[in-house]
C-alpha cells in the first residue's frame, strides 16, 4: 500500500498524531475509573422455606416471602418433619430485589448464581455425579399491590460439586459441605420493578429425582446486575463513538475512490474493520430502556464476535500484504526503505500493545477489589477497564482507517507509475540481484527517467 498517509507522514507529523490519540486514551481510562461506578452490583438473597397449604404445584398460586400476602414460613427442614410437611410441599421464595428497593431498566440485566447449603447426614450423603433438579418460576409485577404475571417456568437440572473436609462419621454429622456455585438464570432486560422467585425441589424416589443430593438446609441466590450509572457513562461512551467512527470511515472510503486504481485487499479488510466498529457502536441499548428487548444480550455477542472476527482477518492480511510488500522493496535503498519498516514494525508493537493491555487488564479485574483509593480520590479498576479497553480499540480503528487512507499526493496520473510511487521527472534507479542454480551470481543496473509533461 505504497502512497499511504503513513508513508508519506513525515515523523514529527506522526508523533503528534500518536500523541493526540494517547491523550484520549487516558481520558477513555480516567472516564471510567474516575466518573463511572462500578459496572455490576451483586446482592445476595436468602430464599424463605414457604409451605404451600393449598397443595397446589401448577403454578396458579405465588409465594411471597414477606409482606401483607406473606406466604406461612418455617424456620427449617426439621420443623417440617416435626408438622409432617413433605418436601414436595415446600417452597424457597426470593423477591428481587431487597424490599423497600425496586429495578430498574438502567440496570441492563440480571444474572443470578445458585448456592445451596447441604449438611451432611451419614444416611443422606451426596452421591458421586449427583444432580439436583429444580422446579422453576419466575413472575413480575410493576407496583406492590398488582397480582403477578408468570414470566417463565422450568424444570432445570444441575449437576453438584461437593467436598467434605472432615471425616464422614457421626461426630461431624450436621456439617455443610463446601459446593460450588450453580448457574441459575439471566434476564437479559430489566423491564420490571419486582421479580419473585418460587423454587421447588420435587422428590420421587421411584425416578430418582433429587435422590442422594444430601439434606438441604438453604437455597441461597446471588442477584448480579449493571449499574445505572456506568450504564449512563457507557451509553454516553457509544453515542459519542458512533459518528467519530463512522466520519472517519466515509472519509477514509471517499479517499480510497478517488484512485485511479481499485481498492486492494488490506484496504477492503479495513474498511470492513470500520464497519464492524460502528456497528458495535450503535447505540441500540438506549431502546432496551423503553422496549422490553429480551435478545439484547446476544445480540451484543454476535456484534462483539463479528468485530474479533474481523480483527483477526485484518491482522492475517495485513501481515501477509507486508511480507510481500517488504520483498518487493528489499532492492530500494536509503531512507524510505529503512522508514517503511520502522513505521510497519511500530504499528506491529502498537498492535500486540492493544492485545496485551486487553489481557493484562482482564487478570487484573478478576484479581483486584474493583477499585483503589489514592488520597481522596477512588478509581474503579473494572470501569476503567471496560471503557478504556472499549475507547482503546475504537482508537486503533480510527488510527488504521486514517494512517492507511491514500495520500493527496498519490492521487490522479501518479497512480499509473505503479505502487512504487514515482512522480514525473524523477529519475528511479533498481538493483537487482540474480543468483543462478548453477552460476555465478550477477547483478543488474536498471535506471529510468521520466519524461517531463
């Protein structure tokens, strides 16, 4: 891709196009660390054991946990042996969220995890490969005195990963095991205010249904869901990408037709990376506040998918095109030779630099708090992560579609001097060097003057 901007940028214009483009990186790092909150809130709920009296399993009556329509409560599986209330008959209600507290659309999403707390009875131990099964439903309502609306229901099963520490004899009956949490379920829009939870674990020796699962004392869940104030900093973010991308990308394609030549291949791949960062950019989320979009969620993995995909593709490409553009050029001497592969090897170490940042910064959420306090100050690590990796990768876009657009000087006649980019008047001198099978080896002097218009 001889005749692009980055070839004929001179160093110093480079540098402070690379300084400007560090510059907002930071402020994509300090936007997140600095004015957004964390980006997820986990809260955790103890399910409330309510007894269905009116033997009802079809899904006709909800169970609340507490309120004026509280459902009858005990305190544990013992109480119920000692009023002869079957398993079957037994309820683990959540609300969601805490009272006095309501949901919010702002909140994207919610992702609950399942933790049960099983004690160990020598004659109800937890078999190898055991699996719990769960008879699930999940109702919403809008106000506090509205009847609820059954949202899903399903019979799910999950396989328990149990150990015991101590040994299994009598003196350490009454002990709980250390299990692993479970998936349990994701809503991929938050367009209510309350959500109820009604958790059955039905019994049926004859199928083995939650049979040799130990005795289960507690069904506890964790609520995970996105904040509202990093959704508002995060929706901000793509509303302001959205046409900074997409301006630079009718710019660099404009560029590109105004050639006497067809676009080539490495500039198809990135004009195609252009597209696929803007279409991650749209802001559609802004809808789910309005519309209850239940595919949000996947539709945001099949944006991010198609983007990595075409990362990658561009990489391989823009690789490939190099090393045979390098070998056409290894016959030039002088400055512009020794120019390209500096400039073609530092956007390599800036390209590996996008990728280790991306890495480094994922390990470092996992293993950190979420944030660090310096002074009077508090940095979200996770936020800026998030939205500095996000700012990150629309600004390496923004850099390709811009260093790799064709240069105003390779524009019109100059292009029917070939890649090499050769202006009228100037004389080009080509070594070549040619190594026999079986001879020796010899060289050859090409020198060419143009003729002046």
């Amino acid at each position: 891709m001889a005749g692009a901007i980055i070839e004929n940028m001179s160093t110093k214009k480079l540098c402070i196009v690379g300084g400007i483009l560090l510059i907002f990186q930071v402020i994509a790092f300090l936007v997140g660390g600095l004015i957004a909150p964390s980006p997820t809130t986990a809260v955790p709920y103890v399910s409330v054991k309510c007894v269905d009296v009116w033997k009802n399993h079809h899904k006709t009556k909800w169970l609340m946990p507490w309120g004026p329509n509280q459902c009858e409560k005990i305190r544990d599986l013992d109480e119920a042996m000692s009023r002869q209330i079957e398993a079957n008959d037994i309820v683990f209600a959540v609300h969601i969220p805490l009272p006095t507290k309501e949901m919010s659309p702002w909140f994207q999403f919610i992702l609950v995890i399942l933790q049960l707390d099983i004690a160990f009875k020598k004659n109800n131990e937890i078999k190898d490969n055991a699996e719990v099964t769960l008879d699930v439903s999940l109702a919403y309502r809008d106000d506090l005195f509205s009847e609820w609306k059954e949202m899903a229901h399903a019979i799910e099963t999950r396989k328990l990963k149990c150990s015991f520490a101590s040994p299994k004899t009598i003196e350490h009956e009454g002990r709980h095991y250390d299990c692993d949490v479970l998936p349990f379920m994701e809503i991929g829009t938050v367009a209510h205010k309350f959500y109820l939870i009604n958790i059955r674990l039905p019994v049926n020796e004859r199928k083995l249904i939650n049979v040799g699962i130990g005795e289960i004392k507690d069904v506890r869940l964790v609520g995970i869901h996105q904040n509202g104030g990093f959704t508002k900093v995060w929706f901000a973010m793509k509303t302001f990408l959205t046409p900074s991308i997409f301006i630079i990308m009718v710019w660099y394609w404009r560029r590109i037709t105004m050639m006497t030549r067809a676009p080539v291949l490495l500039e198809k791949v990135i004009f195609a990376l252009g597209i696929s960062m803007t279409f991650i950019n749209i802001p559609v989320e802004w809808f789910s506040i309005g519309f209850d979009w239940t595919w949000m969620l996947l539709f945001g993995d099949i944006r991010q998918g198609i983007f990595y995909a075409m990362l990658l593709s561009f990489w391989i490409i823009f690789c490939g095109e190099h090393m045979m553009d390098q070998n056409e050029r290894n016959h030039l001497s002088g400055y512009w030779k020794q120019g390209l592969i500096f400039r073609f090897k530092f956007l390599m170490l800036i390209t590996l630099a996008c990728a280790a940042m991306t890495i480094i910064f994922f390990i470092v959420s996992q293993v950190t708090e979420g944030h660090w306090k310096w002074g009077d100050f508090t940095v979200q690590v996770n936020s800026a992560f998030f939205t500095g990796i996000y700012g990150m990768w629309n600004l390496y876009v923004f850099a390709l579609m811009f260093l790799y657009a064709p240069s105003h000087k390779n524009y019109g006649e100059d292009q029917s001097n070939g890649d090499l980019g050769v202006n009228s008047g100037e004389e080009l001198q080509l070594t070549t060097t040619i190594t026999h099978v079986d001879g020796p080896t010899e060289v050859y002097k090409l020198a060419r003057k143009e003729a002046q218009e």
